[in-house]
C-alpha cells in the first residue's frame, strides 16, 4: 500500500472548478490568471487545510492545502502561463513534492500532453497513490483536462495521460 489516500477532491471536480474561474477572467496576462487560481482553489478547501501561500507571499509552489492536524501537503498546484520551457520547469517542481493530488494549470496552442509524459518517465521518486491532474486551456475552447495515477513508487516505466470528462 501506498503512502497516500484518495486525494482531497475528485480530480473532475476541480478541473472543471478550474476551467469555469479561468474562463470568466478577460485576457489580461498571466498574472490575474494565477491570481484567479490561487483564489478559486482557496475557496474549494475545505476547513481542514491552511492554504499557502497567503494573499501577499511567495512559496515553492503557486498554492497547497496543508492538513491542520498532519501537517502534510494534501493538493498541490503550479500555474504557468508562457512558453513550453517555463510550464515544464513548473511542473518539475510539482514532481518532486508529495502530495496525493498535484495539479498543473497551463496555456497551450497545442497539446503538452506527451512532454509531461516524458518528464515523468525520467523522474525515478514516483510514490504510489500520486494522482496528476493537467488542465489545458487552449487559445479557443474547449479547454481539456487529464489525468495520471501512479501506481508502483519509483520510476515509471510508462506513463499515459487519460482525458477527463469535462462538463462542456
């Protein structure tokens, strides 16, 4: 058995919570968009987390939920908003934190899809019951959502994202 539970919130949930705060933003650049995340996943916790960072700090990560009685991260989640270099540089850095639902929010004029699938097969400190959720907003929607569940620790052999059912 695995170090994690089922994570905090279905991944379907939140990636639709996500899609539907992101697309009633207008288009004013990256920072609002962040902020908009960091916001909508503030709200979707629930009183067991403390939520960092706080409104007006800098941490590794662009937002976790921290259990209060554990201390362990439960939900973490990256945003980026630029070009292929800067999204995998965020998502290497939700590889190497654990926490049973990780979540990278990023733009894409093209599937990221394979590169995540890529770097995730070089990583070899997998830890069963990780659970990745990517959400990809395209320049015209629909915007997609997928998902990964690790299933053995270590490195993987092969990794396949599965597309989620999102509500349209």
């Amino acid at each position: 058995m695995g170090v994690f539970r089922k994570p905090p919130i279905d991944p379907i949930i939140v990636a639709n919570k996500i899609i539907s705060f992101i697309r009633k933003l207008p288009d004013d650049g990256r920072g609002i968009r962040t902020t908009a995340v960091q916001k909508g996943l503030r709200k979707l916790a629930n009183k067991d987390y403390f939520v960092y960072p706080g409104d007006d700090r800098q941490w590794l990560l662009d937002l976790i939920w921290l259990h209060k009685k554990t201390g362990a991260i439960h939900l973490a989640a990256e945003s980026e908003w630029g070009n292929l270099g800067e999204v995998l540089y965020d998502f290497q850095k939700l590889l190497c934190v654990k926490s049973p639902l990780k979540i990278m929010i990023y733009w894409a004029k093209q599937s990221l899809v394979g590169e995540f699938e890529k770097c995730m097969q070089e990583f070899d400190q997998h830890l069963e019951g990780e659970n990745y959720v990517l959400v990809e907003f395209a320049p015209v929607p629909p915007d997609h959502a997928y998902s990964y569940a690790v299933k053995n620790d270590g490195r993987l052999r092969t990794v396949k994202f599965s597309l989620l059912k999102l509500r349209n």
